[in-house]
C-alpha cells in the first residue's frame, strides 16, 4: 500500500476504489489509460493490495521497477522458463502481474535478450514468392498433376502408384495407374496416350517439384507443345 502511495496515479486511484461515492474532482486527476481502467472497472482491491483485470485474468498491479524487473526475468529469463517467445512470456506475465504499458516494455526487453535472439535467428531460406495463376476459362485449360505414391501392389502391372489429374475449370479428376520407379520418359508416354491423345495439350500444367516433371526431357517437351510449365515454390505449395 505504502508503495502504490507513493506512485502519484496509483495514490489517486486508491482513494476512488476506497470510496463509495466516485469523486469527479479525483476522476479529473487520473491520466487517460487510468481513467479508462477505472471507468471500466479493471481496477479493485482484494485485502489491500490493487489487482488489474483483464478479460479471463486478474493480476496484481505493481509499480516498483525491482519488482517488474523482477517478474521479467522470472518470466523469461528463468532457466526453467528457456527464454521464451514474447507471446508465450506474455502469458505468464499477464497471469502474474500488471503495470502501465507493460506489452511494450515486455518487447523491448525480449528483443534486447541476447540469448534469445541467438536462439531464435532465422538461419533458413527465405521464403520464395506465390505463382499467380489466373483462372481458366476454357475445359482443360489449365490442369493440376500430382503423384500419389506408397500405394499397396495391385493388379498385372503391379501398380504401387497413381498420377492424378485434376482440370482446375471442371474440377473433374482423372486417377492415372502407375509405377513409384516411373521415369521421366514413362511419365510423359502416360501423360500424352492418356490426356494429350484424348483431350489436346493444355495450356497450363501446375504441379510440384518432382524430378518427373523437372527433367530437361519434359522442358523440351513443353517447349514443342507450347504448354507452360507453372512449378509450386518449395515454401509455397499453395500454386498447386
């Protein structure tokens, strides 16, 4: 109690939970974030001490700054705790205690935490940039192809994989049998007797990085059929 005496929005702030009547005059006296704390009921006392509330938790309010450097380091810096990310130390700060602008402060002391930001340097590659892919307007226009493998053997040929098609106009799908040991020339022979043959060369084939399909065979091919060749990014598998 001495303490939050001491502290002049807090010794303000005492006075009016302390009160029944909420004075005016006092009212005029607290700054916007108290005002609006108060006014919103997120201040009380429970025995003496000022607990702030805050949606689902309550905490204790504190304004010596040995006790928020205290309840920093308790709560990030802890070998228990492993100097946690800011969201997490967030949490267990929320649950702890309260005093003004402590978000920004808790920030400020995270990115300053030498052992953290050697923790948590990105050493991976940067992300690579979504393909636009326009919608088609036509059947067949622009076609998805993907593999699906680790497939139970079955029938003659012994299939333990499948090519699947999809044309992204109709959203229909063709389900091609085939072997996970294909090569890139057993990929195209498939493709051409089974789509090409049937229903003309397309515009646009989306599909991923499989070396069926990165192969300089198949870039010569769709330079003499004329078709693009819309790869997925390696960080992005959302194009297919």
């Amino acid at each position: 109690m001495k303490t939050y005496a001491k502290h002049k929005q807090c010794g303000i702030l005492l006075k009016l939970l302390q009160q029944k009547y909420r004075s005016p005059e006092l009212q005029s006296q607290l700054e916007k974030p108290w005002l609006r704390d108060y006014k919103d009921n997120k201040c009380f006392l429970i025995d003496g001490p000022l607990y702030h509330r805050e949606k689902f938790t309550s905490a204790l309010t504190i304004i010596d700054r040995d006790h928020i450097s205290l309840i920093l380091q308790e709560c990030h810096d802890c070998p228990y705790m492993g100097h946690m990310s800011e969201d997490r130390t967030k949490e267990r700060v929320a649950s702890t205690a309260w005093w003004p602008k402590w978000k920004q402060e808790l920030s400020e002391y995270i990115n300053t935490c030498e052992r953290f930001q050697k923790a948590n340097r990105n050493h991976g590659k940067k992300y690579e940039l979504l393909q636009h892919i326009e919608e088609p307007k036509h059947l067949l226009e622009t076609i998805n192809m993907d593999w699906v493998t680790r497939l139970f053997p079955g029938g003659k040929e012994r299939f333990n994989a499948c090519l699947i098609i999809v044309d992204r106009f109709s959203k229909s799908m063709r389900c091609l049998p085939c072997h996970k040991e294909d090569t890139a020339m057993d990929t195209a022979l498939l493709f051409w007797n089974n789509i090409i043959s049937t229903c003309g060369v397309p515009k646009i084939i989306i599909s991923d990085r499989d070396p069926k399909l990165t192969s300089e065979f198949w870039k010569d091919l769709y330079d003499m059929l004329g078709t693009k060749l819309a790869i997925s990014t390696a960080y992005n598998p959302q194009t297919d």
